[in-house]
C-alpha cells in the first residue's frame, strides 16, 4: 500500500478510535473524552498536514478492494487522493480539531459532555470517509452517516423542545433530497454498471448514457445536495438547526456537512456538464438561494441565525459557480468551498466566543461595544468579517481569502462556458454582485452591532470576558487562516484539468489569456460590492443620519422587511403545501380504512353474530355439555398427573428409567423369535 | 478364552447398570445418586472393553478413556454442585430439594 | 481354568460390593464398598486384556473420583443427626427400575446374534498401551484436544461452583 493511502487510511481511522473508545470509556468518559478526541484529532492534523505537504508525491494515489459480489457483480471500493481530496481533508481535519480544542471549554461542565465529543468524532469521520472514497456507493453510507450524527448533535439539547424538533427537521429535510440522491444513484447504476467515478465518467463520456438521462441524475444528485447543502426550498432545516451547540454550527452547518453537497456536485462535474439544462438549473437556484438567504439575513438579530443564513447565501454562490461548468469557475467554487470553511468556522466560533461571554446571550439587539471586552474575539471576528466580505485591492492579487474565491466566481460566471446560455450566466454574475454588496453589509451590521456601538444592556455588558485560551487558540488560526488561505491555494490543490484534472474531463477548459476581461469585470464588481456594502452599513449603525435613513427605508420597504423577517413564510409554505397534504393524507387513508373497510368487514361481522346467536341456542344445550364433560375430565386427569409433580428427584428417574426399560421389555418381548 | 463367553462379561455388565439404576432410585442422599451413576459409568466400560477384546481393536478401549475422563469432570462438577446446594440448603437429601415441585 | 477362576471371583466381587453400596444404610459405609467395585472393574479390565485400562481404572476412581466423593461425604455429613429429615426408603419403585432395566438387557444380549464368534475373541491378549497411544493421538485426536479443553473448563467451573456460597 502506498504512503500516501496509509495517511488517508490514519487520518480517518482516528476519529473513529476516539469515538469508540469515548463509548468504551463508560463512566469514566467525562473525565478523559476531550483530551482522547483533541488527541486523535491532532494525530489525524498531523498526518493530514503530512499528506498536504507531499501532494506533489501522493496525488493521484489510488486503493480499492473487492468488498462484496452481488449477482456476480463485484463491487469494488476503495481510496482515491486528488487535488479535491486533499484540499478538503486538511480542511476538515483541521477545523474539526480547533472545534475540538474549543469545545473544550465552551461546553465544559455540560451534563452530555462524553455524548458531544463521541458524536463530533464520529461525524468527523464520516465526513472524512466521504471526502476519500472513490465511488458513490461509500459516499452515500458517510453521507447518511453524516446525517444521523448531525441529528444526534442539533439534538444535543434534547430535552429542549425546539432541539429535538430541529434535529428531527433536519434529518427529514435532508432524507427529502436523499431520495433523488438515491434514485441518481439506482440510474447510474443502471446504466454503467458500476459506481465508481472513473468507471461512471468513462462511461458517460463514451455516450452510454442518453442525454435526457443524463439531466434527470445530474438533478437527482442536485437534489441530494440541495438537502444536505441547505439550498431553496430545502434550506428550511439550516436556521433550525442552530439549536445545536455553537461548536456544531461551526463544524457541521458552516465548515464541513454543508460543504458535503458541494463536494458531491464538483467531485460529478465531469458527469453534470455533460447537461446544459442541469448546469443553467443548478446555477438558478444556487443564485436565487444567495440573495433570498440574504435578504433573510438582514432581518435577523440573532447573531447565530445571521451566520445560518449567511451559510445558506455562501453555499448559493458555490453553486452558481459550479453550475456554469467550465473549469475556472468549477475551481472558483471548490476553492470558495474551502476559503468559506475557514472564515465562517471563525465566524461561528467568534459567535460562541460571544455567546459564551455573554452568558449564552444570542440576540444582537442587547449587545454592543463588546470590543474592549473581548479584543481577540473581536479581531478575529473583523479578520473573518473582512473575509466574507472580500476585502482586498481590486485588479491586485492582495486581499483576504475571500476575495480572491469571491474574485473567481464572479469572473467565472461573466465568462459563461461558452454555449447557449451565456447571458444567463452574465444575469446571475449580477445577481451576485448585489448579493455581495449584501452579504458585506450583513456581516458588518452583525459586526457594528455587536462589538461598536453603545452597550444596550448594562448587565451583559459588565459581565462580559474574554474567553479561555483554548477558545482564543482557535479562533486566531482560524482568522489567520481566513486572511492568508487565499493565496496560491487553488492552483495547487484544484488544477481544474491539467496533468491530474482528468476526473472533471469534459469541461470548457478557459486559458489564461481568454479571461482577462472577465477578470477586469470582476474585480470591478466584488470590489463596488465589498466596499458599497461596509460603507453603508457603517454609515447605517454607526452616524445618527445613517440610523433615522435606515428606519425611514425599513418603514419604506416594510412589508418585504416582515416578510424577510418571517424568512418569507418559507416554514409556512412548507407546513401548508407538504405537511399538512401528507397528514391530510394519511387522515384519508385512516378514514377509507375505518369506515369504508372497516365497514365492509363490520357488515359481515354481523352477518355472523345474527347466525351465531342462532347456533348458541343449540350450542348451551347440546354441546356445551359434552364440552363440558370433556373439560372436567382433562380437569381431573390435570390434577392426577399433577400429584406425579412431586419435585423428587428419585421420582422422576424413577419414572424416565422405568418407562425406557419397561418399553424395551416389551418391545423384546413382542419381537421374541 | 478358557470358556468364556461375550456375553459374561456383557451380563456382569448389565448387573452393574441394573445395580446402578437401583441405588440411584433407592437413595435420598445426593452422593448416593452419584455413586449409583459411577456404577452405571462404569458398566458401559465393562461392555465396551469386552466388545473391543472381541473385535481384537484398540477402539472400543480409546472411548472407555474417554468415558472415564467424562465420569472425572462428572464426578468434580456434580460434587462442587452438591457442597454448593448442600451450603444453600443444609441438606444432601434429594428430597429436600423440591424446586421442581408441580 | 485359572482365568475362569478369576473371572468369577471379580464378577461376585464386583456384583456384591455394588450391591451393598447401594442398599448400605451409611454413606460412608456405601462409598468404601464403591471402592472394592471400582477395584474388580479393574480386574475384570486386566482379564479382557486391556492392561493400560485396569491401571488407568485404580488411577482415576480408586485415586481420583473416590477421594473426591469420600471429600464429599465427609464435607456434608456434618448435619446434626435431630436435623435430619430421614424420608422412608422406598423399596419397590427401586427393585421395579433395577428389575426392569436388568430384564430388557438380559432379554436383548440374549435375544441378539453377534456378528462376532461369542466363544473366541478376534485379538490375542498382547500390551494395548501402543494401540490406544496410537489412535490417541491419530485417529481421535481431536476428541482428545476436546477432553483436555473440557476438562480445562471442568476445573475452573468446579473451583468456581465450590466456593460460590463461602465468601
């Protein structure tokens, strides 16, 4: 086995130990679960950091075996190290582990201590699983298993009533998309045969596959994604599940789960952009949830919900950007995947570090001037605000992480794949650019609110502290990694075609000469968007003009703002076109089971009462005596054979030994020649 | 063999079992039931040696050792059972013990 | 003439003593009897030929098994004599098994037709020590792992049952 797999092999197996022995630990788990799951998941850092730092060596490793034959088909599963593998396994080794080391603290004295660490170690494992496999069939089992240990941490809060329905909303919200996942899968299989991506883009290429089929399990897979991605409609489950704790938000709804429907649709790009109409639907609606998801976002006050639906607008850009297919954008939205891992786990962890301060105090609006309170809570949280924002110096390459992915997609979506539907993708390059403008002015207003302005609430304000140093730690990689992890790290880890991009073959391959004034346009627009949005929402929050022009505009726009507020009923749409049909439903099925079959059985139950109550006459006098002539005698033979039960077991040999030798006598007797 | 038949040994035998059969019904006390069934043990090895001398073949011998390591473990299992009923119940009688009772 | 002689001297010997360790009043007295059976076995063993047997016989229950239930007796019997409940001995369902189970061996040995010569065994009276080693530790080999595992088991679960009630 090569190196490279061995280290892939470790970096998931570690997880996975610290769970099972935190499971093992039984009582003794509270006392040793965080120094196991901070431990296994430094040891899966390490070999992570190893495996990055010999990418030039490892790439294009590969490891299968045959798992199972069924009806004389060998299913083959296995390990495959690319530029997308890479770049997502030190992402998720490395957030889990800050997460780690920031739990530590932040959950401390937590009655479910041992429980929370087992199931993020877990969860880290099945993401990890799902990042290395190198076939559908594995990626399916993490990504189901990544369902159930995000269901049991939302959940952790159980005996919260809004917990476990949040919990419960996410995995149903999710198994909605699962289904289309699933029926993509059963298709493909259908068609080539196997699940294993180099066989299925072989295949595919090679015109195996019909065209229709094609869009129909490109959107099957969208479908999955869209679940487990937290894209409109089904995005309803992402804002609930901040019920979890912080450090889950972080991990799960920010760096990593959410990240898994990204994945799923970059790692079958090669596949989808075979279908224009499911790239042009996949770019749609990732477009439509950034700017519907941030529209929400303006509204919202709790500093935790922000960052929700500021995940679901990130996640639709990713989108947008995968939905063009071409090779630029594909890798502008793998590489905003992973610049986004960075600085919303920051910003989440900055939000805990808040909340943990404030002594779990999530509503913005009793916040205010926390900066002299918390100076590397705040750094770290304008570091990752800059970030999202896509702060940097417009036609240079200097900025924060954000900028340069941000940059990518929109240069990627003004370039369009040049096929038919280029302006569409020139209309959503603008879409997002007022979505940007959004999310700045979003992101700072979270900002102003919560470390400028005037304390709203003495009492939290006085009590307010820094956190520990492990919440600190933490929060200071993750910031410096928000600023520095734009630079060069697309075209190491994502050389979208190339000498190792043969798994996304078949897309339009742009050179360098031919985007240039894309790129002009680009940087024109994230840079107006960047900047147009800081500037207002400081204007906004911070001068008594911007403050009376922001009610006037709220006053102006009111019934858009209620309804942003009220998430645009998306949970009452929900609730009135798919819940209540199915309880109807099912209310129907109960009333045709009740009083029409029921009915029709009840009708010739009668039927037999009337001939039964015939027959009882008979039946008293007749038989019931015989019957009860027969009763008294297995009655009496009952209690003779009960006086035999003495309990001796001199009796019983007796009896066994006698019968056998009794028998044998006679048989001998009668057999006698 | 000097004027002895198969079936000497084979009647000497079934006295034993009989013999066994007897003691492990007339006895009240537990390790009387044991020594009835050592009996018996021990006339199914009488027949089996008798049957392998006649068959002029070691097997029949091989499951006599077999059968008399079987009675060991017997013998050590049943008289660790009887000490530990016997501290229970302060009783070996057979009699006394009447969970089985119907 | 001088086999037939023995024969018969173990064979009462044999028969008598169980007799009496089954009817005696006194367990004690029964588990000596026991005793002097196990001995004619033995010598029953050593006329058949099986030399390795009739030493392996006085080993095990001579040495082995009658220590054991002499432990035994001696371990239980110290219930103060008004204790004791004394349940009427009950004779004839005792004579009727024993009766019965002699009757239907009788009847079958006599009622059966070897396939063997009943007057003349097949082997001549020679050391059975090298066969049984041989078939040991070719032919039941694996019965005899499982004996030695069994027994293995035996010793623990024993030790384990014995000292059960004493803590």
């Amino acid at each position: 086995m090569q190196t490279g797999i061995v280290l892939a092999l470790v970096i998931c197996a570690m997880p996975l130990l610290a769970s099972l022995v935190i499971s093992a630990l039984g009582k003794n788990a509270g006392k040793w679960c965080d120094k196991v799951g901070i431990g296994a998941m430094f040891v899966s850092l390490a070999a992570s950091v190893w495996l990055t730092l010999g990418h030039h060596e490892f790439i294009g490793q590969k490891w299968d075996f045959e798992w199972i034959t069924v009806a004389g088909h060998p299913w083959r599963i296995g390990i495959l190290l690319d530029g997308m593998t890479f770049a997502l396994l030190i992402v998720v080794t490395l957030v889990s582990f800050l997460v780690h080391l920031f739990s530590r603290q932040y959950m401390h004295g937590d009655e479910r201590f041992a429980d929370f660490f087992r199931w993020i170690g877990f969860f880290t494992f099945s993401m990890l699983v799902l990042v290395i496999s190198d076939n559908l069939l594995t990626l399916f089992v993490a990504w189901e298993l990544m369902g159930l240990s995000s269901y049991k941490l939302i959940g952790h809060y159980f005996k919260k009533e809004s917990a476990y329905l949040a919990c419960k909303k996410a995995f149903m919200t999710t198994r909605v998309g699962d289904v289309g996942f699933f029926l993509a899968l059963l298709a493909l299989y259908l068609h080539t045969g196997s699940l294993q991506y180099s066989e299925i883009f072989e295949k595919a290429h090679a015109g195996v596959i019909p065209a229709v089929t094609i869009t129909w399990i490109s959107l099957g897979l969208f479908m999955g994604s869209m679940g487990k991605s937290a894209q409109f409609p089904l995005h309803i489950w992402l804002p609930d599940a901040m019920e979890g704790p912080t450090p889950v938000s972080a991990l799960i709804h920010a760096a990593t789960m959410v990240a898994a429907g990204v994945y799923l649709i970059g790692r079958m790009m090669s596949l989808i952009c075979l279908s224009p109409v499911a790239l042009v639907v996949i770019a749609c609606i990732g477009a439509f949830t950034a700017i519907f998801a941030a529209a929400i976002a303006f509204t919202a006050t709790d500093i935790k919900k922000v960052l929700a639906y500021s995940t679901i607008s990130q996640l639709g850009f990713m989108f947008t950007a995968l939905g063009v297919g071409s090779n630029i954008a594909w890798q502008a939205g793998m590489f905003h995947l992973v610049t986004h891992a960075f600085f919303k786990a920051c910003l989440f962890l900055g939000s805990g570090s808040v909340i943990h301060a404030c002594h779990h105090e999530q509503d913005m609006t009793r916040m205010g001037g926390l900066r002299k309170k918390l100076p590397l809570t705040h750094l770290t949280y304008l570091l990752a605000c800059l970030s999202i924002a896509g702060f940097g110096i417009p036609m240079l390459p200097i900025g924060f992480a954000g900028f340069f992915s941000k940059d990518q997609i929109l240069m990627g979506l003004w370039q369009g794949n040049g096929g038919a539907n280029d302006d569409v993708y020139k209309t959503l390059c603008i879409v997002l650019t007022l979505t940007a403008t959004m999310t700045s002015f979003y992101m700072f207003r979270s900002y102003w609110l919560t470390f400028w302005t005037k304390p709203r609430d003495q009492k939290i304000h006085d009590h307010a502290h820094e956190s520990p140093w492990e919440m600190t730690t933490a929060l200071l990689v993750l910031g410096g990694l928000a600023v520095v992890a734009g630079y060069g790290w697309a075209n190491i880890f994502l050389p979208a075609g190339g000498e190792h991009g043969s798994l996304i073959e078949g897309l339009k391959e742009w050179e360098h000469e031919d985007v240039h004034h894309a790129h002009i346009m680009a940087s024109i627009f994230a840079g107006f968007a960047c900047f147009a949005g800081i500037g207002l929402s400081a204007w906004c929050y911070l001068t008594a003009s911007g403050e009376r022009a922001r009610k006037a505009a709220r006053a102006a726009i009111s019934p858009i703002y209620n309804a942003a507020k009220r998430k645009f009923f998306m949970d009452e749409l929900a609730e009135t076109l798919v819940i209540r049909p199915t309880v109807v439903l099912g209310a129907l099925l109960a009333w045709t089971d009740r009083d029409v079959v029921d009915g029709v059985v009840d009708s010739v139950g009668s039927s037999a009462v009337a001939t039964g109550e015939l027959s009882a006459k008979a039946d008293d006098s007749v038989v019931d005596g015989a019957v009860h002539a027969a009763a008294d005698v297995a009655w009496g033979g009952g209690w003779l054979f009960s006086r035999a039960q003495t309990g001796r077991l001199r009796n019983y040999f007796f009896g066994a030994v006698g019968t056998v030798a009794l028998f044998a006598v006679i048989v001998l007797y009668l057999t006698r020649s | 063999m000097n004027g002895l038949s198969l079936n000497h040994f084979l009647i000497l035998g079934a006295l034993l079992f009989s013999v066994g059969v007897l003691c492990v019904t007339l006895r009240r006390n537990a390790i009387g039931v044991l020594i009835g069934i050592e009996m018996m043990l021990n006339a199914a090895n009488v027949n089996l040696v008798a049957f392998s001398r006649w068959h002029g073949h070691v097997d029949g011998a091989v499951y006599a050792i077999f059968v008399i390591m079987l009675a060991a473990a017997e013998a050590a299992v049943a008289l660790a059972i009887v000490l530990n009923v016997f501290h229970h119940s302060a009783s070996v009688s057979t009699d006394d013990y009447t969970e089985m009772k119907g | 003439m001088g086999v037939q002689i023995a024969f018969w001297l173990f064979a009462i010997l044999v028969a008598g003593t169980a007799l009496y360790a089954a009817v005696a009043p006194k367990i004690v007295h029964a588990a000596f009897s026991l005793m002097a059976t196990f001995f004619g076995v033995a010598g029953i063993y050593a006329i058949l030929g099986s030399d390795f047997l009739a030493v392996t016989q006085v080993l095990v229950y001579v040495g082995g098994i009658m220590v054991l239930i002499v432990f035994g007796v001696l371990l239980t019997d110290r219930v103060p004599e008004e204790y004791k409940v004394v349940a009427p001995r009950r004779w004839l369902p005792a004579l009727i098994a024993g009766g019965l189970c002699f009757a239907a061996i009788a009847g079958a040995l006599k009622s059966t037709v070897w396939p063997i010569s009943s007057s003349t065994p097949l082997g001549d009276a020679t050391s059975t020590v090298e066969g049984i080693g041989r078939s040991l530790l070719t032919d039941y080999l694996i019965p005899f792992e499982f004996a030695s595992i069994l027994l293995l088991v035996v010793l623990v679960g024993a030790a384990r049952l014995a000292r059960g009630q004493v803590r």
